[in-house]
C-alpha cells in the first residue's frame, strides 16, 4: 500500500493564507462595527472626515484612563496671551514667542516672532500666525516655521484653507485696503487693492476652488454687504478680476461666512442669515431677533445661537442646527446669553459666561461645566477633550457626556 506524501510548502502556504483571510475579515468587521457607531451618532465619515473623526477617538482613548477632574493652567494675565488648539496641543501666543504646551501646561515646543494683538488660525494640519496691526506672518507645521512673510502695511485680519492657501487683508495707502493671497509654500500669487469697499475678510474655500472676499460697502445712503467671487485656477495664471459678484440688501452687515465642500455657503449676520448655493443663488433668508454666534457643523450644517424672531427674552436663546434647505433640524435651549460657541466634528460647546455647555449634532445634551472666572472661549483638543480659556487660567476638561 502507498503512503501519500504531505507536502510541507503547500500546507505552510494554505496556513498561511487563512491567518491573512482571518485578519482581514477580522479589520472588516471592525470597521463595519465602527462605521455603524459613528453613522448611529450623526457622524457621516464621507463629510467630516476619516483623518478628524479618528483623530479625535485617538486622543481621547488616549486620555480613557486618566482622571477625569479637570487640569487648570494659569497665565500670566499681563503678558496678554491668546489660545488655540492645534495638532492635540494647547498653543499660546505672545507678542514674542508661540509655545506648544501638553495637557498639563508643559512646554513641549516654541518658535520666536514679532507680533502685535495675536491672531491664530488653523486649517487642522497647519497653524498660522499674525496680529492685527502686526507686519509679519508665520506658518507653522509641526513644531517649526514652515514659512514666513513681512508686510509694509499693518495687517487687519488672515486666514488659512484646509489646502494651505494664506489669504491677508491688509491697509494700504491711497486705498480702502489690499488682499494678497499666498499657496502652501508661501509664494505670493494674488495681490488685490480695494479702492471703494472696506475689506472684512478674504478666504478660499474648502474645496481649493473658490476665493472669496467680504467687503462693506458704505457708498449708499446705508451700508451693505458685498462679495466678490474669484475662480483659484484663473488667479493662478494671473486672472485678477472677480467672475462675479453679490451685493445683500437686507438691513444687515454680515462680516461671517462659512464656506462649504461644494463652494456654497451661509453668511450670518446679527440678525439674518443667508445661503447661497454653488452655483452663487441666494437661496434663503432667515430672520432672527437676535444671532449670538455661529460655526460649521460636519461640514453641511448651520449651528447657530440665536433668539427667534418675535422672541425678545434671553430666556429664549437656543441653538439651532440648520441645513441647506434653511430646515431646522435640531435645537438645544440653552435659555441664556451666549458669548460664543465652537465646534469640533459632532460636538457644539456653548459659552455663557460662567458656564459651557455641549451639545451633539442631533441637539442633545452631553454635559455643562461651571467655572468660578468669566469663560473667554473654548478649543476642542480632541472630541472628548477641550481647553475652556477663563480670564486667568485655561481648564483642560475631559467630556465624560460625549459617547
């Protein structure tokens, strides 16, 4: 009788594409079991993001361990300093230094500048730095200047788009402002001088394609809001001409706008808000007896603090969740004045004064905290952690609420 011969490289091979067939199956489990929580918490990847939304669970599994009480970090109130939060890192800036500090308020890093009346931002990736009325800004990428620029007119306001586009509205002599706007490497390649209008502010949008800029006209007998519309791709091959423009006669200013993914936007005012679609048609108006503050949500929604039209009590004010269609589709009643709100993915943190409160997207409360000093603002490092700047210290807060 003839004994089978085993061959030993035909079953090391068959092992070793069941353990591969097992951890792949295993990876798609998981990320279905993922995709399934967050699409349960109104989190859409495909809007926000895989790099924020995982980012954010990555910090705050992080920190599951650790006390949750808060950690409370003093400053010097003298020196002025103004906060932000970038790269999971507490960053504050003085005239002369922006310092990278860890949740205990330890230096982890710092870079020199010459700055007036510090103005951050920050695409997510990048951090940019300037003042109003400062002549100088920085890019800062990790824990270095990436690059730098100095101005002969003093600079008035500054932003950064999520593919590094630095747009700086600036005075300029003889006119009512100018506007350069730099690529990600810093090169200049756009300069505007604004003879009529005053300049507010100037961006790109989400999607790289459009450029905006916001200015007040004053030449009527009162003053409105005015857009000019610029086509990136026309600016880069030295196209200085606006391809259109859109003038707000309500009886509002609206120095906000918050660009979307697909170039639409909503423009707030103190009382009105607008959308205006891709295809640049102003869609709806909603009025309002009073608009606290406002901010994107998922990168589709309107959050917004406000009082009703037709409501005049503080004890009124709640905050609305908005969708492109001008539908409400979520509210929180906050029943206080709100100084400011932020927002980080799904999570809307809400200032009051002496209280913050968090809401998620879908309007539900997920926690308030209480602070003996006024609250100035509130950073999000993380989706479960925050840095709630008071008067004379900033809390790192763990938000046990947020699930």
């Amino acid at each position: 009788m003839e004994v089978p011969e085993f061959n030993n490289k035909t079953e090391r091979r068959s092992s070793i594409a069941g353990v591969i067939a097992f951890i792949l199956l295993f990876i798609l489990v998981v990320c279905l079991s993922g995709y399934v929580y967050l699409m349960s918490k109104g989190i859409d990847i495909a809007e926000v993001g895989v790099k924020k939304v995982f980012s954010g669970l990555i910090g705050a599994q992080i920190n599951s361990d650790e006390d949750t009480k808060p950690i409370s970090i003093e400053y010097d109130v003298t020196s002025h300093p103004v906060f932000c939060t970038f790269d999971n890192a507490l960053i504050k800036c003085t005239g002369d230094h922006v310092t990278g500090l860890d949740k205990d308020g330890k230096e982890v890093w710092s870079v020199p500048v010459n700055i007036n009346n510090p103005l951050l931002k920050t695409n997510g990736s990048e951090l940019l730095v300037t003042g109003i009325g400062s002549k100088e800004i920085y890019v800062i990428k990790g824990k270095s200047i990436k690059w730098s620029a100095k101005f002969e007119d003093n600079i008035l306001n500054a932003h950064i788009s999520e593919d590094g586009y630095v747009t700086v509205v600036c005075e300029a002599k003889g006119y009512r402002g100018q506007v350069k706007v730099f690529d990600s490497s810093g090169i200049e390649m756009f300069k505007r001088f604004i003879a009529e209008n005053f300049v507010v502010s100037a961006e790109v949008s989400p999607s790289g394609n459009q450029f905006l800029i916001n200015c007040i006209d004053a030449s009527g007998i009162e003053a409105v809001s005015y857009i000019d519309f610029f086509n990136v791709k026309e600016i880069v091959s030295g196209q200085k001409q606006p391809v259109a423009g859109m003038k707000f006669n309500e009886k509002d200013i609206f120095p906000f706008i918050w660009q979307l993914d697909d170039d639409s936007f909503f423009t707030v005012g103190s009382s009105n808000v607008i959308y205006v679609d891709k295809d640049r048609n102003k869609k709806w108006t909603k009025e309002y007896s009073k608009i606290y503050s406002s901010g994107v949500i998922q990168d589709k929604y309107l959050a917004l603090a406000a009082v009703e039209s037709g409501k005049q009590n503080i004890s009124d004010s709640k905050v609305s969740i908005l969708n492109r269609q001008g539908k409400e589709i979520a509210s929180y009643p906050v029943k206080d004045e709100v100084k400011n709100i932020q927002v980080y993915v799904d999570i809307i943190a809400v200032n009051t004064g002496r209280e913050v409160h968090f809401v998620n997207v879908k309007g539900d409360f997920a926690g308030k905290y209480s602070f003996k000093s006024d609250v100035l603002n509130m950073y999000f490092l993380n989706r479960f952690q925050a840095a709630v700047v008071t008067n004379n210290s900033v809390e790192i807060i763990t938000l046990t609420g947020i699930l």
